[in-house]
C-alpha cells in the first residue's frame, strides 16, 4: 500500500517538474527574445557577463535537471522492487477533482457552506489544469483528450462552477443574516 502512495507521489512530481521545465523553457526564451532585442553594446555586455558567470536560471535548470534525474531512479528501483506500474498522474487528478466536487457536495448538502465553496473551487481548478494546462505539457507519453473527454470535463466545471456560485450565494446570505439578524426577522428593522 505505502509502495503504492509513492509511486502516486512520484508521478505527480513528475507532473510537476514538467511544468516547470516548460516554465523555464519560456523564461529562457523570453530572455534571449530580450537580448536579441536589445542593442548591441548592451548584448556584447550580457553575452561576456553569461560567459564568465552562470545564470541563476541556468543553475535552477540544472538543478531540475539533476532533480529529474535522481528522480528516474527512484522510480527504477521502485519497479525493480515490486514489479508496479507507474501510476497515471492526469487520472490521479482528475479522481482527485471528483472526490473534491463530491465531497462539496456533502459539506453543502451538510450546511457547511464555506468548506463547500472551497471544495468546489479546488475541483474547478484541477480540472481546468487537465483541460487547459495539461495537454501542452512534455510528458512521456504525450497526454491528450478526446472530444468526448473534453466536453465532459467542460460539463463536470460547468456544473460545479454552478454549485460554487450558488453556495456563494448562500454564504453571503447566511453572512447579512447574522450582521443585521432583527432586520430580516421583522422585515422592517423594528
């Protein structure tokens, strides 16, 4: 069971470290997008600078790099111990997303309305990562979504997205309630 929470953990840091390899892939694109525009003292300038010392960018890179690294082998001596399969980390978030919008839906139902709102939200999120984000990660393999997939993703923010608005409402009638509670008892303040 513990074997098998790790090779969760695992995979999500994967997930992770994905992102923010693409993160600094853009960061160093930007940056060169900035020396080459800049003029040409200044580029001479940055160019001698970069050779004599390593970018804190460059040190994070390799820093990722190595993280990724001793990651793998985490992962190789984990299957060589047990013979497991690598967990599936979008689905992973996504059954973390449905156990989210479930458990809103009981904190609502219950009268918990904050904790409802906030289970709501965090779905919401993960979600919207799985169809916004997550495709254009560099995973191994490629993760994609079919049409099917897409719309019901869509369907499942749209109706939580909904529920958390509705739960809003309710929170912030529950909130002028108990601010102003003898106006709504008599309806005229007296």
């Amino acid at each position: 069971m513990e074997g098998e929470k790790q090779l969760e953990a695992f995979s999500l840091q994967l997930v992770i470290l994905a992102i923010w390899k693409q993160a600094l892939d853009i960061c160093h694109t930007h940056a060169a997008s900035a020396i080459e525009g800049s003029s040409s003292l200044e580029t001479t300038r940055l160019r001698e600078v970069s050779k004599v010392q390593q970018s804190p960018d460059d040190q994070e890179c390799h820093s990722i790099d190595n993280t990724q690294g001793h990651s793998i082998g985490i992962y190789a001596s984990f299957l060589n111990a047990g013979n497991m399969e690598m967990p599936d980390a979008m689905e992973l978030i996504y059954q973390s997303a449905l156990a989210l919008g479930r458990r809103g839906a009981v904190e609502e139902y219950m009268g918990d309305i904050e904790n409802a709102v906030l289970s709501y939200s965090k779905a919401v999120r993960l979600l919207r990562f799985i169809l916004v984000e997550a495709p254009s990660l560099i995973l191994n393999p490629p993760f994609s979504l079919t049409n099917s997939d897409r719309y019901r993703i869509k369907n499942y923010i749209d109706v939580l997205s909904n529920r958390q608005s509705i739960s809003q409402s309710q929170r912030m009638a529950l909130f002028k309630l108990r601010i102003d509670p003898v106006f709504h008892e008599n309806g005229d303040g007296t």
